[in-house]
C-alpha cells in the first residue's frame, strides 16, 4: 500500500524533509540566541547610559583600550578646544539615518595637563565638493566643560568601515585615539567622547546635530523569526504525511476505477 514511498521521487522529498527540520529548528534557535543577545545589550545600555557621570581621566588613559563595558558610560571633562587639529568623520549619517555627511571631531585638551581628549560634536551635512574641508560651525571658544558617552575607539574589524588611504585633508574614517595621536601633541587618552552637552553653551549657531543615544527600548524581531522557524519546522512532518495519504488515497481511487467491470454496449 505504501510502496511509492521507495520511488525515487518519494525518496527525494523525505530526505529532504528530514534534511529541512534540523536546519530549521537551528535557525530558529540562531535567531533566539540573537533575541537573548539583544536584550542582554538594551539592558547593559540602559546601566550604562543611567550610570553617575565620573571624569573622563578617570574612565580611560592614553593608548588605553575602553572595554565594550565602559561604552556609553557618562563623562565629563574639562579643557579647551584644539580647533588646530579638528578633522572630520566621513560618509556618517544624521539622526533621522537619511542623510550623509560628517561627524565633527574635536581634539580637548584638558585643563592641568592632563592630556587630550577626542570629543565627536556630532554631525553636518556633507555639502557638494567632498574634496574639501567643510563649512564647520566653530567650536566654543576658552574652557568648557563637556558631558558625553565614552566610546571606545573604532576599528575596521568592529565597525567593517573601511579605512581609507588618500582622503583629502583633515578628513579621516574611522574616529581612532591611536591614530589621531600621531597628529597631536602630548599623550592622547584611549577612546572618544560622545558629546551631549556643553557649558557655557555654544554662542555660534548652527551647531552639529547631537549624536542620539543608541536605541535601547527595541528588542527586534528575533523571538518572532525563532517561533515563525520553529512552526515551519514542525509543519514540515505534517505536510509530508498529508502528501503521503493523499498519495495513497489518489493511488486506492484509480486502482478501484481499474476494477470495475466494464458496461457491456447493447446491440444493435
């Protein structure tokens, strides 16, 4: 009765059915581990971003490595700022994720000799010559004070920007301490800062538009791809024994279609 399951095309489509359900169960627990990853990384933001902010020479030194747990943690520092050595980050993109431009990054010497810091004041727009310098609204000038969210610094492997050769002046890629460090003078602390703040205010208008802070509230739709992916794998022995016994079924009918008797023709 079940003897089409040894045909060829019968063995084909449980083997493959059998092949398909792991997979699926592993995608769906692929997708699970990055639902349980996400909410792991919402929860570590929320502590870090509600953390008490502590001074930044406190939190990194130069050519240190700032940890994935310090990112995003509250800083302040104070000094003035090196405008001299002031580079922008190319190919960023604003707020609303639309638009392409810079982000404007400032070295801060620290009061007392403390070292410099990098401090990103956020994004402009791109303009239309990307060979040149652009426009930059100037930095405050004398002694400020900045609060940010430290971040460490970026690499190519982490970020999978590419750090380009040949740019044109004072415009670099990716926002590294190591390698502005080159460029400044004394010690140069690890990482950068994040700006959210600035006292006294910033007198010039136009300033760079704030990095927002990351998305925290989102968990994604990993839990619902893992369940959609489990579904599909338990639909899949399903589906194979429906199509087995509507086989059988279609193979019963036409065999007692054979069967019957044949209806004698009259004569004439």
């Amino acid at each position: 009765m079940y003897r089409f399951l040894l045909s060829r095309q019968w063995v084909i489509l449980t083997l493959l059915a059998l092949v398909l359900i792991p997979v699926m169960i592993e995608l769906g627990f692929w997708q699970l581990h990055r639902h349980e990853h996400r909410v792991a990384q919402n929860a570590q933001i929320a502590r870090a971003l509600g953390a008490p902010p502590v001074p930044v020479e406190k939190a990194t030194s130069p050519g240190r490595e700032v940890p994935g747990s310090d990112r995003w943690h509250p800083v302040t520092a104070t000094g003035a700022y090196d405008t001299g050595h002031e580079v922008v980050v190319r190919q960023r993109t604003s707020a609303d994720e639309h638009s392409i431009g810079y982000y404007v990054l400032t070295p801060l010497v620290l009061e007392g000799g403390r070292g410099t810091v990098l401090v990103n004041r956020g994004w402009i727009p791109a303009g239309d010559d990307l060979t040149r310098f652009p426009e930059v609204p100037p930095a405050p000038v004398g002694q400020v004070e900045v609060t940010g969210r430290l971040m460490p610094d970026e690499t190519t492997a982490e970020s999978g920007i590419k750090d380009k050769r040949g740019l044109p002046p004072r415009q670099v890629m990716l926002i590294n301490s190591r390698q502005r460090a080159a460029a400044l003078d004394g010690p140069v602390l690890g990482g950068y800062i994040e700006l959210t703040g600035t006292a006294p205010a910033p007198r010039a208008k136009g300033q760079p538009e704030l990095v927002p802070e990351p998305d925290h509230d989102s968990i994604g739709p990993h839990m619902a791809y893992a369940i959609q992916w489990w579904l599909f794998a338990a639909g899949v022995p399903v589906g194979w024994v429906v199509l087995v016994r509507r086989e059988r079924n279609d193979r019963l009918a036409a065999r007692g279609k054979a069967a019957e008797p044949a209806t004698p023709v009259p004569a004439a």
